[in-house]
C-alpha cells in the first residue's frame, strides 16, 4: 500500500514538474548593470547601480505577475558585484529568449551639455556609427577592469581603444533582427509611457551582448548627470514608469514572438517583395497572410534573395544605410522593415551575390520567397 502511495506521489510530483517547465515556455533574463563596489554612473543624489536594480527588479515583478508563461531569471538581485562574463554566463546557462540590460546614462564633466542632456536610447549589439555610442559601449565596458586579470577574461580586448571595437563590426549576430525589434518597443513605450525623449535604437560594441547567445538589448534609461532627469529616476514613480515601459514592450515582444512561434512556416507576417506596401495595409492583411502562405507553398516559382538588412523605418532607394547597393527590394515583417537584393531561380547564384553583398553586409543571409512572399 506504502509503495503504491509512494509511486502515486513521485507520478505527483512529476506531473506537476512537467506542467511546470510546459508553463514557462519563455525565459527572460533581466541584468540589473554594475552593482556592490561597482556604483556606475554616479549622480549628486544617488548612483546608477541602485536605479538600475530598482528597474530591474520592479520589471521581474510585472514579468512574474502578469505573465505565468514566462520564467525571470535576474543576473544579480541585490547590492553585489558581477563580472561582465559571469553576466553573459548566467542568461546563457538559463538558455534566455531574451537579455533585457538595464543601465543609466552619463557624460563627463567637460561637456557642456552635462546637466542638460536627457532621453532614453537602447542599444543593440553592433559597431557603433558615432563617437558619442562608441563613449558609453566604452564607459559600460570599462567596468570589466575592476575585475581581476581582466585581460585574460576578456581576451585581451581592451576596452579604452577604439582599435579594439572594430572586432564587433564582424561578429556575426543571427539576433540581431529580434534585437532591434525589441529595442525599437522599448523606445516608442519609453515616450508614450515613461514621457521620455526618443533617443532611439542605436548600436555599438557592448561585451555582455556580444557573449548572449540570444536576442539582447542594452537599455541606457536617462541621463543621471541632468538633475531634473536624476531626480526622475531615483524618484519610486519615476522607476515605476520606466518599468512598466520595459514591460509593456515585452508583452507585445512576446505576443509577436508566440504568433510566430505558432505558425508552421517561417515568420515572415507580411510578405511583399516590392517596397510598395504600407504599415497600415499589413496590419489589415495579418490575418489573412497565414492562409495566402501556405497555399503558396503549392504553387508558384521560388526564387532566391540576399537579405542584408533589418530598419524599423523605410528607406528611400539611394539611402546611404545601402552601402552602394543597387536595386533594393523591401518587405515588412515583425514590425521591422527587411531590405535584399537579387533574385535568383537558383541558389548557387544566390550564394554568389550573398558573398559579394557579406563584404560589406557581414551578415547578410539567402532568403527564398514564393508569389512574392518569404517562405524561408
Ligand atoms: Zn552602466
């Protein structure tokens, strides 16, 4: 009888266990920048490392309250120091969906604009297209000098020369699409709920996304040296906003994410080849898209597809974002606008013109497109 109720319990328990990981089929890891004898930026009130975990932490809680499906794992959740790798290791071990970094900006004291400068940008991973990007990758990198023998940690890499960034224009980074879809989520949320300036998505070379093997953002909050943006973000209400902004964004980032996640096919949402569709007109279409793809996988040619880029805006046909690409196609998919080149009825053709595109789009990879929609 003992032994019966013994195997009843452990099939229990096991049960229970396995409705547990079905149920959080979504990780999130939420890095709260710098921490214990790390401070951060520093502010005359208060220091980066308190407002960032305060961020973070007010985040995890809407996370936990509101979606069931979805498991936060935090890099740190209190008041101590983390190497940058340890950082990376952590969303890598949990195998993260997404790595949300949460940080607070600053400039130094000869710039003029010091106590005026405001507005929130997030970064993604990437090189970075002007000085003052390159400026805060170097400040949040820097951090990884207070470790011992960083050097041998980091490869080398050092963080304080620009030579050493240029490591980051090569890296291959298959997230970067998702990336820039979060980050531009956050942006438009960090206006409409946080009242903040739009400072954009931008990228440049930060170590802890570039060792995420997952979609990965670096959120720059505001400005701590502007004292009316300072007192926002020490301020109980001011953390709030910025939480419930962050949060917002993940829901819609994970509704996206389970609608493709559902389909059969590849997640393309809407499919025009041709740059003449409109934001408006695809969001009418989504629900029949599904239906128009699959019969098209029954009929109709494939052809190939050098895609080179993902833009949250679209481009005009001679937009310096090209390179000096000629004759550019676009078509607009989870939010973001996909641009490519050729099209080939053979992939080994295909293959050609993606190498030629890679010297100047490292990353660009062959798309297949059928009727005019992406099959793969
Ligand atoms: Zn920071």
């Amino acid at each position: 009888m003992y032994r019966l109720f013994r195997i009843f319990a452990i099939l229990v328990i096991s049960l229970l266990s396995v409705s547990q990981l079905m149920a959080k089929d979504f990780v999130v890891v939420i890095d709260a920048g710098h921490g214990g004898h790390d401070y951060g930026a520093i502010g005359n009130k208060t220091n980066e490392k308190s407002i960032n975990l305060g961020v973070a932490l007010k985040l995890g809680n809407l996370i936990k309250k509101n979606m069931d499906d979805v498991k936060v794992v935090y890099t740190r959740d209190g008041d101590y120091f983390k190497e940058l790798q340890e950082r990376a290791e952590i969303a890598n071990k949990a195998h993260g969906d997404l790595f949300i970094s949460i940080h607070t900006n600053s400039v130094d004291k000869k710039n003029k604009r010091r106590t005026t400068i405001k507005g929130t940008a997030t970064y993604t991973l990437g090189l970075h297209r002007s000085a003052e990007n390159l400026a805060v990758a170097k400040r949040e990198n820097s951090v990884m000098m207070l470790e011992d023998d960083f050097s041998t940690t980091y490869c080398g890499f050092d963080p304080n020369s620009t030579e050493s960034y240029i490591i980051f224009e090569l890296s291959q980074n298959q997230h970067m699409e998702q990336s820039i879809d979060f980050a531009s989520r956050v942006q438009s949320e960090m206006v409409t709920t946080a009242g903040r300036q739009n400072n954009g998505v931008r990228q440049a070379g930060f170590w802890v996304l570039a060792k995420t093997g997952m979609p990965a953002v670096l959120i720059e909050l505001e400005f701590i040296c502007n004292p009316t943006s300072e007192a926002f973000l020490a301020s109980e209400s001011g953390q709030n906003k910025f939480a419930k902004s962050i949060f917002n964004a993940f829901k819609s980032y994970k509704t996206s994410f389970d609608r493709k996640s559902g389909k059969i096919h590849d997640n393309h949402k809407s499919g025009k080849s041709r740059g003449d569709s409109n934001e408006l007109e695809d969001e009418q279409n989504e629900e029949e898209e599904v239906t128009d793809t699959e019969q098209a996988e029954s009929a109709g040619d494939l052809v190939y597809k050098v895609q080179f880029l993902s833009h949250p805006s679209k481009l005009k046909k001679n937009s310096s974002e090209f390179r000096g690409l000629k004759g550019v196609d676009c078509y607009r998919d989870g939010g973001m606008w996909k641009y490519t080149v050729g099209s080939y009825d053979s992939l080994d053709k295909a293959k050609t013109e993606m190498n030629k595109v890679r010297k100047k789009f490292s990353d660009a990879f062959i798309i297949t497109v059928r009727d005019g929609k992406r099959v793969r």
